[in-house]
C-alpha cells in the first residue's frame, strides 16, 4: 500500500463527522490535516489505530482514496432508509451501521462503503507487512488484536464476509510468520554461537604456538584483533544464551592470559636489548652530526634517509632514553634540511626573477603580431628569433609558470608561420595545377547535370539533380 493511499485512508476517516453510528458510547475523532506531512506508511499496528470503527466525523469521505468500482460494489451490500439509517447485510441476517442524515441516500451509502475500503486497505497493509524480513512478533500480535476488535462488527457497509475471511487467513499468516521468525532466531544463535567459538579456537591455537621463535609484537596484534573481533561480535550479532557466552568467554580469557604471562618473560629478556639499541642509536647520531654541514643535497639526503631506517631497525632504548636520543638525532637531520630549504628558497628567488624576464619578452614578441604579408612574417620572424635566442640564455622558471609562458610564445610562433604558409601556398605551382584541374572537374560536371536536369521529367529526381548541382556551383565559386 502506497504512502498516498495510507494518508488519503487516514483523511477519510478525519473528514466524516456527520455520520454516526449505533453504538451507545461514540469518541470524538481527531482530524488529520491533509497537510500535515507524513514521510512513510506506519506500520499495521499503528494503523489500526488511526481510525476507530465507530465516531463522529466531520463530511463525507474523500472519493479520490479509491476507485468508483471499489464503492460500488461494496455499497451493494447496503441499503439506506429514509430517515438516513444505513445497514449492511451480513451473513444471513442485516443490522444497522449508523445513520448519516441530512444528506442523500447515495452519499451515505457511499461513506460507509469507504470506511469498508479503509478497514479492508488495514488488512492488505497487514498482509504486505508479514512478508517484510524486519516485522516483529509483537507487532503481528498488537495489529491482529486491534484488526480482530475492527471487523468483530464493523460499522461498515460492504462484504462482511469476504473481510472477515481475509482476517482468519491473515491470522493463520501471523501465526505462520511468528514460527519462521522463531526458527530464523534459532538459527541466528546457532550461526553466532559457532562465529564466537571460531574467535576462541584461533585464540586458543596462538597460545599453544608460543615458543622461542614467536613475534611477541605480531602476536600481541592478532590477539588485539581477535578481542576487538569477539566485541564487535557481541555488538552486532544475536544475544547468546548467557550460559553458553560465559563458557566460550572463559576458554578465550584462559588463551589471553598464558599469552601475556609468556610475553611478560619475553619482557625481561628485551631489556637486554635496550642497551645494545641504545648504542646503536647513539652511533646513528654521531654520523648524523658529520653529515649535517654537507651542501651535497641529494647524496646526503639519501644518507640521511639510511640514517633512518637504521634508527627504526635498532630498536627500542626506553621511552625516556628514546626521546633523548631522538632529539639529538633530529637536531642534526634539522640542521641539514633547513639548510636544504634555504638554498632552494634561494632558487625559487632566482627563478621568479627569470620568469620576470621571460614575460618583459613575450611583451615583446606578442607586439610582433598580428602580420598580414609575406613581408611582414619575415620581418617579425628576424626578431623573433633574437627573442627566442635571449629568452633561451635566461635560464628556469618556476615549474607552474613554464607551461603558461611557452605557450604564449608559441601562439606568437604559430600566427607569423600561417602567414609564411599561405605565402607558399600561393607560390606553389603544384597547387594551381591542381586547382586548375578540380576547376574544369567541376565544370564538365556541371554540363553534365544541366544536361540531366534538362531530360529528367520526375519532379523529385529533377530536384535532386538541381540539389546536386547547386552544391558543386558553391565549390566551383569557392576555388575562384
């Protein structure tokens, strides 16, 4: 069911207030504003309850909600007397509905037939729920018990019969939907249990593998990874029996704890370590300290880089000793690559400086366009050749500024070489022969046609032959 329908089904029940119903305890209905937004379909539930079977309401319904054969053929199951009194055949027998007065009989008969319509419009609504995968229990139990209360006897008039039908196939429906869900939900902790009891199997495997030869780092890694596993697990999965969870929590506990003993012996032998990384390191700085007056920029960068990989590799020293350590060291590679910096700011100065030049020349070269006669090109590619030989000896530019300034200079090249060209061209002896020879081409085709246009007594081929000739007149006039 649509957003529209399940808002035009809620406004219909907001708009009838004129018409009531023999029930002796009648609710006021609260409108619905057409206006009010309403983003999506609520579920069954909240459905049912939008529209009470028996109140007040304030006009007849709105005759847009459902097609005028939906209408009728629900108020053939109703009659209005002429008092406005509405009744419906249901089963074998006919009881009143409510009474709607002061309007036709048709009009009444028609109001009721929508509130048929709405209530059928909650039952197909059920119906297209329980085929969703998100429906819940609950939810199935709260709309047949609302459903169940809205077609006992609905104030309605239309085919009771077929509606109440509908309500016992939608309950055997919810009954079979909630079963699925169970099995699903089995299913789901079943899957869960065995994901968990999979983290705990790999946790238990990396601590029978600790020996001599174990990366304690990469180790301590996967179990990091396989704790952060087992929490997103919990998080996202389906709750697990508690008594179930708590066995596999201990089996995993159990592996993390003889890891961590295991590490912690690891522990007392790396402080060994630390004496030996400690000399190292104070070594790397002492060759850094050598290096850091050097003004061969590229080779001692690269050294500097070695530096640093062997700093990585040696190992911890302790934090407080590391950082001491470190800070030498970075002093030393500081000094160095500030002095890098400096000489390449120099450049940069040095290149915009060029740059400056270069554009004072394409000011130059630019003013040599545009020429028009072979004279001229010859005159403005003198000077542009100076130009291009001053502009070579000048030196860099910044890399962002070299393309924009070369194609500058190039456009300035490319517009004195057209004029040079089309000199040529009409210098060419080759190129009159040839148009020469297209000329008389083109006028023997010409002849031709006239001689065709002239035979030709087809109104249509004859315009394609004018057609055609008009187009070879166009390029006959153009080689002219």
């Amino acid at each position: 069911m649509s957003d529209e329908t399940v808002t035009e089904t809620e406004n219909t029940a907001a708009t009838e207030e004129q018409a009531t119903t023999p029930a002796p305890a009648v609710s006021e209905a609260k409108p619905t504003p057409a206006s009010m937004p309403k983003p999506h379909a609520p579920s069954p539930a909240a459905f049912a309850k939008k529209t009470p079977a028996k109140q007040h309401t304030a006009a007849p319904a709105n005759t847009s909600a459902y097609s005028e054969e939906d209408v009728k053929a629900a108020e053939a199951f109703g009659r209005v007397d002429d008092n406005g009194t509405v009744f419906v055949k249901d089963g074998d027998a006919e009881r009143e509905v409510g009474q709607f007065p002061d309007v036709s009989k048709e009009e009444a008969l028609a109001l009721y037939a929508r509130r048929f319509l709405d209530l059928k419009a909650k039952l197909d609504l059920l119906a297209n729920r329980l085929t969703s995968p998100n429906v819940k229990a609950r939810e199935i139990d709260e709309s047949l018990k609302l459903l169940g209360e809205e077609t006992n006897e609905p104030a309605v008039v239309g085919d009771i019969a077929a509606l109440k039908a509908q309500f016992e196939e939608l309950k055997a429906a919810g009954e079979a939907k909630k079963t699925a869900l169970a099995e699903a939900r089995k299913a789901a902790v079943a899957k869960a249990v065995a994901e968990r009891t999979a983290i705990v199997e790999k946790a238990e495997a990396l601590a029978a593998s600790l020996g001599d030869n174990t990366n304690w780092r990469s180790t301590a890694d996967k179990f990091r990874n396989l704790f952060d596993e087992w929490q997103n697990h919990q998080r996202t999965t389906i709750r697990i029996d508690k008594p179930e969870a708590e066995a596999l929590w201990k089996r995993f506990s159990a592996a993390r704890t003889t890891f961590n003993q295991a590490r912690r012996k690891w522990a007392q032998a790396r402080d060994n370590e630390r004496n030996h990384a400690k000399e190292v390191k104070e070594a790397i700085i002492a060759e850094a300290n050598e290096l850091k007056d050097s003004t061969a920029w590229g080779e001692t960068s690269r050294k500097f880089n070695d530096l640093m990989d062997r700093w990585k590799k040696a190992g911890r020293a302790g934090r407080n000793e590391d950082d001491e350590l470190w800070a030498k060291f970075r002093e030393a590679a500081d000094a160095f690559f500030n002095a890098r910096q400096a000489d390449r700011d120099q450049m940069n100065t040095a290149e915009k400086e060029n740059l400056a030049k270069k554009e004072e020349l394409l000011v130059q070269a630019e003013a040599l366009v545009p020429v028009k006669t072979d004279a001229e090109a010859k005159k403005a590619r003198q000077e542009l050749a100076k130009i291009q030989e001053e502009w070579d000896q000048i030196g860099y530019v910044p890399r962002e500024d070299m393309r924009r300034i070369e194609n500058r200079l190039d456009a300035v090249d490319k517009q004195i070489k057209s004029v040079e060209d089309a000199a040529w061209k009409q210098s060419d002896p080759e190129a009159d022969a040839r148009k020469s020879s297209f000329e008389e081409q083109l006028n023997a085709q010409l002849a031709e046609l006239d001689a065709k246009i002239a035979a030709e007594s087809d109104p249509k081929k004859k315009a394609k032959l004018e057609a055609e000739k008009a187009t070879k007149e166009q390029w006959l006039n153009a080689i002219k």
